[in-house]
C-alpha cells in the first residue's frame, strides 16, 4: 500500500454494490485512481441487478471506458448473498483486504411501514460484518461503513438504524485487532435512486406536476462523485473510530424544482411530508460539533468512546450543527450546481437509465 495508490494490489468488498453509490463506486475503484485492485467482489442480493450491471460492463466500448472494460474483465466478480445472513457474510469475507460497507434498506417510507427489514440490513448487517472479522480472525485492513445525515439526531426508522450501524463499527475497533472501522456520513445525493432529482425529471418529462413535500424543505447537494470521494478520504485519512463528513451545500426543494423545471410551464403541487421524513436535514449535531475536526476539505468527527479518541479537539471545526437550513445556496446557485453535474434536465438523456453521477 502506498499513500497515493493505498488500494493498489488489494482484494475489495462492495456489500451492495449494486446500488447507486455502490455502482459508481465499483466504476471508480476499475479506473485504479486509488490504486489498480488485485479483485473487486460486488456482493448483493438481487440477481437481476447483478445481471444488469455485468451486462452494463460487457457493452461498454468507448475509448474512455477501455481501461474499465479491461479492469472488468480480468478483476470484477459478482457473489449473491446477503448481509443479514451471517454465514453468507462470513463466506464472501474470505481472503478479502478492504470491505466497503453500501448494503442499506434506505427509504424513509419504506424503513416505516417495514421497521424490522430495516433493522436486519442496517445493524444485523453490520454486525454480521464485524463478527465475521472477530470470529474468523481475518486480517481485515479497513472497514468503510457508509452512513447518511438522517442517523444525525434521526427521527425515522432508516435513521435510527444507520445511527446504531455507525456505533456498532465504531465500537468494533475494540474488538477486531488490527482493523480499522471508519464511517462516512453524507447528505442527499442528487442523483440517486428515489432522491428528488430524478423524481422531478420524470415528472417533469410527463408533463408535472411536480410534487413537493412542503416548500420549507431543504436538503444538502451532493453527488455521487462527490459521495465516493468522501468513501475514498475515509480510507486515505480516516482514523479508527472517526466518521467522515463532506462539507456540503444546501438547497430548497421548491428551488431545485424551479431550476429544473426552467422556463416550461409545469405546475407545481404541495403533498404533506412524507412518513419520517425531516425538514431539514442535519450531517454534525450539536452534540458531535465539540469533538469535529477538520481533515483536508472533510469534517472528521471524533468518536464519542474515549478508548477510541486519538486526538484532542482544542478548537472544533463546528460552532453548533450543520444542518440544510442555512446558509442555503439560491436559486441561480441552485441552478449551477446541477448544471455542473449535468443534471439539468436538457442535459439528460431518458435512454441512459439510471443518473450515476
């Protein structure tokens, strides 16, 4: 492992890396920016995604996407399993250095109505992970676990579960030798699957409305460059213990929606908030701010268990939250930040499926 290339030669683990961020990640971990992996295994259990992902691979041809093709072919395998299954966990496990941690039950709605499915991905999942390293004594380098701003103060079921998979990683420093566990937390990403961007655009494109949860919902603007940038950080710089959080900006719902909806006539329409969901969302709260650092363009937040702490916060990075609600960008700001990612709607092509970007 070098500094700059520290998944050079390394055997890699992408539990649900079928879904959105795990699908880019995998993209960027073939393009070797981080160092070219001896293997790459996309565990999920969904054989249909699996399929279509493989397939994805098999097509492409452009001469950008060569040494990913190449890359493909000789390091990428598919595993069906599932992390709720311990002994499916344990299997995959085998022989692997680095484990990124996407596998989540991640629908607020859906987290409510089916409380327990939640519970069984999203923390059995990730002790499952961590007893595997500990019951096997496998020599694990570094464990991603990969969170989101609602485990912060969380009022919904898929928060309260991605708060209790932070601590269960982070605790596991303490009983899984050399490894080291380091939890990535980061806000709405603007393209992935159910955020409201690509709601809006096939909204957009039937002819609207577009429907609004409430027109005082904000929501910090990532995308999912942005996301994996934030994965990458957490094995570059991470310490054991500490969670990563990307210094993100913020947006209005109703100003997202009027930036894509441009100059077309499309309606508007205000729905009611959806079962748990926030109106704003919170990436460090207040409790967390005292003991935040700051790691190159990252906020690293300490760990709350003092047998953890490596270092003493003297001058926090964070005075209070940092929360959606402010300073929000406007509606011009709004406007270029999609532009920039290529989100507009003009910039989209329907035929490309889903927006990995």
């Amino acid at each position: 492992m070098t500094p700059k290339q520290p998944l050079a030669g390394k055997r890699i683990l992408v539990t649900g890396g079928t879904g959105s961020l795990g699908k880019l990640l995998v993209k960027r971990l073939l393009g070797g920016e981080m160092g070219e992996p001896e293997r790459i295994i996309v565990f999920s259990r969904d054989e249909a995604k699996q399929h279509e992902m493989r397939l994805d691979y098999l097509h492409r041809r452009a001469a950008t996407d060569e040494a990913i093709f190449r890359n493909f072919e000789r390091t990428l395998e598919f595993w069906i399993g599932d992390v709720r299954d311990p002994d499916s966990v344990g299997s995959v496990m085998q022989g692997v250095d680095v484990v990124f941690n996407a596998a989540a039950l991640k629908q607020v709605p859906t987290a409510e109505y089916f409380p327990f499915e939640a519970v069984q991905t999203n923390i059995a999942g990730a002790e499952n992970i961590v007893r595997s390293i500990q019951h096997h004594r496998l020599p694990i380098e570094t464990v991603v676990g990969i969170s989101t701003d609602k485990a912060c103060k969380p009022v919904n079921v898929m928060g309260m579960t991605k708060a209790i998979q932070e601590r269960v990683f982070i605790q596991a420093n303490m009983r899984c030798g050399d490894t080291r566990l380091v939890c990535v937390r980061y806000g709405n990403v603007m393209a992935s699957r159910g955020s409201v961007v690509p709601l809006f655009h096939d909204q957009i494109r039937h002819g609207g409305p577009v429907t609004i949860t409430t027109t005082d919902m904000t929501r910090f603007m990532l995308s999912l460059d942005d996301a994996v940038d934030t994965v990458f950080a957490a094995v570059r710089i991470g310490q054991r213990g500490e969670t990563l959080v990307p210094n993100a900006p913020s947006s209005r719902v109703v100003d997202i929606a009027a930036a894509l909806i441009g100059d077309r006539h499309i309606k508007t329409t205000v729905t009611g908030i959806r079962p748990g969901e926030k109106v704003h969302e919170i990436m460090v709260n207040d409790e967390e701010s005292p003991r935040t650092l700051i790691r190159e363009k990252w906020f690293a937040i300490q760990p709350m268990l003092p047998e953890l702490q490596t270092e003493t916060v003297t001058k926090p990075a964070l005075i209070g939250e940092f929360s959606s609600s402010g300073p929000l960008l406007d509606l011009e700001g709004t406007r270029r930040l999609l532009e920039e990612h290529r989100l507009l709607i003009d910039q989209v092509d329907p035929s490309e499926g889903e927006l990995l970007r």
